[in-house]
C-alpha cells in the first residue's frame, strides 16, 4: 500500500534553492517581500520537490502577483535523466507542496501589509538559524522611534552645549540648535541644556550655561557682581 502523503512527508521531498543560485542560475532578482502576518519571503524563489517514488522531480517557480498572493508561476518537471517532460497526467501534490514551500522560505520581520517590500530592511535572505537575528534586525531598520545610544555627558559635551545655545540661530529656536549641533532628539537637547545650567565649570565658579532669565524663557539672565550696586534711577522731579 501506498504511502499517504502528508505535509511532513512532502516537506521532507522539498529543496529551496539558496538564493545565489538563483540569482546566478535563473538570472533573477528577488526581493524581501511581506506575505502578511508579520512574515516575509525572499521573491521570486525556486523550489525543488523530489519525490523518490516518482520517475521525475519538480522545478517550481514561486512569486508574488499583483493583489500579493503568492503561488506557483511556473512548474517544470524534468527527468531523472534531466530531460524537461510534458505534464501530462502527472498530478502533483500543489496543496501540500504550496505551504511545505512557505514554511522554508518565509521568516518573521515587520507587520506588513502583502507585497510590501524593503530591499533596504534586509541585505540577504537570512540561513534558518539567523533567523531570530534577521527579526532583531527587521524591527530596528524599520521602527519609527529606533533607540539612539547616548554620549556619556563629559565636560566637553557640556561646553559644547553651551557654544551652541549662544551662537546665533539663523531662525530656530536655542533648544533646536543645540539639537542639531550634538545630533540629538530636542527633548534630550532640552535635558542637556538644563543639566549645563545647574554644572560648574572645572575652572571658574560659573556654570557652563548660566539661570534662565524667567520661567519657561530661553536665554541667560544677567548674574550681578557681587557687591555691586543697581544705579540709582534719576528723579524727573
């Protein structure tokens, strides 16, 4: 009696062909798409079923169609002799071969919409035990808020603060300034600018920014020597 076939039998009959082959094999490109789910697939791909019963393996081309389905585009049965047949009666297993085929083939990444795709989320197909590592990658190359690793907060960044809350802004405010100047976010550019207001400096007895000149305003106030007298304002008597 026959053996039934069942999708781990004709997983075990499938071979993806890595992807330099088919780039220098097929002379085509492929490109990390989204097969919805929060998966993606390097497309087009080709595929090898193999089944040892049958006088004949199966060369399948897989791709992606307009409305992001994915499927068969071509299936090319050859000889055990290599010989390219005619389909004929053969009746291949599509329904189990189909998913057996995604199994090897997708990896998890971003939550896409199908057909979705991002040459630059991913430099190459990654080997099944990267995959993990591919998933780690995916979600920083494409998170709206990707974590930017801080400086540690030195003297010298803090004079540096100071230096770019004083130049002159060309039309943005002193805050932003200071943002672009360190090459960081404006909230992070607004703590640093507080932490100078409140560090002295290693060699005199100000600070490196000096107090605001009021709540919720930009600038340094005037500090008065001390001992110094405000002159007396002249009477109009």
């Amino acid at each position: 009696m026959a053996n039934r076939l069942t999708r781990a039998v004709v997983e075990s009959h499938v071979t993806v062909v890595p992807f330099e082959d088919i780039a220098r094999t097929w002379a085509l490109e492929t490109l990390p798409r989204s097969v919805g789910n929060g998966f993606w697939a390097w497309l087009p791909a080709v595929a090898i079923y193999d089944d040892p019963t049958r006088p004949f393996t199966a060369e399948l081309l897989i791709d992606m169609t307009a409305d992001g389905t994915v499927g068969f585009s071509t299936v090319t049965l050859r000889s055990r002799a290599g010989r390219v047949m005619r389909a004929g009666d053969e009746r291949l297993p599509l329904s189990l071969i189909a998913p057996a085929v995604m199994g090897k083939l997708s990896y998890p990444g971003p939550v896409e919409r199908a057909g979705v795709f991002r040459p630059q989320t991913f430099a190459r197909p990654p080997a099944p035990e990267d995959r993990e590592a591919a998933l780690r990658q995916a979600i920083l190359a494409t998170s709206p808020r990707r974590p930017r690793a801080r400086a540690p907060v030195t003297e010298d960044r803090l004079q540096k603060v100071a230096e770019a809350y004083r130049k002159p802004h060309e039309g943005k405010t002193r805050r932003a300034s200071v943002a672009d100047a360190l090459n960081v976010s404006k909230s992070r550019a607004g703590e640093l600018i507080r932490l100078a207001r409140r560090t002295r400096r290693p060699d005199s007895e100000e600070n490196f920014l000096g107090p605001a000149p009021g709540p919720r305003r930009a600038g340094e106030a005037e500090i008065k020597a001390a001992g110094a007298r405000a002159p007396k304002k002249r009477s109009t008597k």
